[in-house]
C-alpha cells in the first residue's frame, strides 16, 4: 500500500495544487501543516533540509515542490531524478 504524506501551510498556494491533484488521482493522503505543528517543521527540515512547502513523501521518496510526475513515479515505484 502506497503511504503518502504531504507537508503544507495554509497559505501556500502550490500546496493546494497538491492536494486537489492528489484527490483528483484518487490518491488517499496524511496532510501534515507545518505552520500549526512547529515540532513538524522541525522535523521536516532534519529530514529533508528543505525549509518550503509543500514536500510530499511518497514511500519513501521525497518530492519537492509540486511536482505530480514525480509524486506518480515514486508511487509505480521508480525513482526520479
């Protein structure tokens, strides 16, 4: 089972774009919101060094950015560049 997390704010707007792609591929998600979890922030640069949103982890695999062809080439499985 694919495991899908997206890390957003409320303000950005390529977040939303994530989201509303996400659910129109029918792709089940765990939205997490940097901006009302600071100890997510935190956690999220450790991980990735990576300060903007959104970030999407997909199995795995990050996606930065919105970026739908990467997020559906982690989910076949492939690894891009």
């Amino acid at each position: 089972m694919n495991q899908v997390t997206l890390y957003s704010t409320n303000t950005c707007p390529y977040c939303t774009m994530m989201k509303n792609f996400l659910r129109e591929q029918g792709i089940s998600f765990k939205e997490v919101n940097v901006q009302l979890d600071q100890k997510a922030a935190e956690k999220l640069v450790a991980t990735t060094g990576q300060l903007g949103v959104p970030q999407t982890e997909v199995n795995g695999q990050w996606v930065l950015g919105f970026n739908p062809d990467a997020v559906l080439e982690n989910l076949k499985g492939g690894v891009t560049k």
